[in-house]
C-alpha cells in the first residue's frame, strides 16, 4: 500500500465549504477523510458523501454507534446507503449489537472503537476496571467472535493485536498519532507515524497536524508529504 494511502485526515469540523476544499485538495491522495456527526448533521451523510466522491475520496464516518441490536442495524442501514466506505462502533456496545451492525454494513467495513485515546491509565481503570493494555485485547476478541473487520485502538495497544495471529485477518486503525514535529493536544496515548507503522497499525487517523500544520511545515499537502516519508522509513519492529 502507498505511504499516503495508509493515512486518514480527520476532519473534525462541520465547517462543509472547507471540507469540499479539502475532498478536492488532497482527497484521492490519502487513504481516506474521516468525518464525525457533526458534519452529518450540519449538512447531511449524503451530500457530504456524494460531494467527497466526485473527487474520488473515501469516506471514514465516525458517528461511533452504540445501541440496541435493532438501532444499530437501523442507523448502520442508513448510514451505509449514503456511501460511506468504513464506519464506527463503539466496541462496548456488546456483540449482539456488533453482529447487527455487521449483518447490515453492505460494502462498507465495521471498525470498533476500544478506549479512546484521550483516556489516561488511570481514567482507563476507573471506567473499565483494567488498563488499556487489558481491555483493549479483550474488545479486539469480542470484534472478532462478532465479525468486525477492524478495530480502533491507541498505538500504544497495537503491538498487542499484531503479537496475536488470532487477530491477523483484522485491520488496525490507529488515532493518536503525532509527527514530533505537532502538539499533542488532547491525545493522551500517542505515537509518531513510524512508531505506529512499525508496531503494525494499518492506517494513521491524523487531524490536526495535517488540517492545521505549524508554519514551519508548510500546507495540509506539505504535512502529508511528510507524514508519508515517515511512514515509508518505518521498518517493522521484531
């Protein structure tokens, strides 16, 4: 797979005239934009798709579902009738749930989201009752018994998934990547992008070291192209 190809912009804005800015930019050039509810909302699932599409992007939409079996098959139904090519789930909302979704993702592929990457070890076990670097691998089973075809984790936790082969045919979306060169924000459990390709992530989810790059980096295509080579120069740790 291409270097950029591996990276998914997070666009976490419901700000629709710069997203088309962004579809046409550097849309075709990344794996895929990831968009949250907020733009869904603002201006509909599909039009956002649609739009996106004509410049041959790909859609992540990340509503993170968590529901009833029936809710879940609904809202992924409709969800997946827009366009959308990957979409989220919260992991915790159980297997039956997981299975629904599942059963109603058409072509589109059912990510679950683990413990979000702005939760601290000790937030983690206050929430959870274990860290991250037990639950995470416990969701990543119940993903799998249920179908989904990845799973949302910190790139703290990936090398747990990789060192499992039970976990081999699922794909590894990593949040919480940071260039040394960006602030770490919100994230708590971060990464540089060859850190988490060489522990084994699939793809990069990156926002706002790419939306919004320090100016000694440059533009968005700036950023990517220097993400990208940072990716290329990673070698898999043994």
């Amino acid at each position: 797979m291409d270097a950029e190809k591996r990276i998914i912009v997070a666009y976490d804005s419901s700000d629709f005239g710069r997203f088309l800015a962004c579809a046409e930019e550097f849309g075709s050039r990344v794996g895929f934009l990831k968009i949250r509810f907020s733009l869904a909302a603002q201006t509909g699932l599909q039009p956002v798709v649609s739009h996106a599409k004509k410049h041959d992007a790909r859609i992540v939409y990340d509503p993170k579902f968590a529901d009833i079996p029936n809710s879940m098959a609904e809202d992924v139904s409709a969800a997946v009738g827009c366009g959308v090519d990957m979409l989220t789930i919260h992991t915790s909302c159980g297997k039956d749930s997981i299975r629904a979704a599942v059963k109603n993702r058409g072509t589109a592929k059912i990510l679950g989201v683990t413990v979000l990457t702005s939760i601290d070890t000790d937030e983690c076990v206050s929430i959870f009752g274990v860290q991250a670097r037990y639950m995470v691998p416990k969701f990543a089973e119940t993903l799998r018994d249920a179908g989904a075809d990845g799973i949302v984790c910190s790139p703290q936790e990936v090398r747990l998934i990789r060192d499992r082969n039970e976990f081999d045919g699922m794909l590894v979306v990593t949040p919480g990547v940071r260039p040394e060169w960006a602030a770490t924000n919100d994230q708590k459990r971060v990464m540089t992008p060859g850190e988490a390709i060489a522990v084994g992530a699939d793809y990069l989810v990156i926002g706002r070291p790419i939306l919004k790059p320090p100016p000694e980096i440059g533009t968005p295509l700036n950023a990517i192209e220097r993400i990208a080579e940072e990716i290329r120069l990673a070698r898999p740790k043994p």
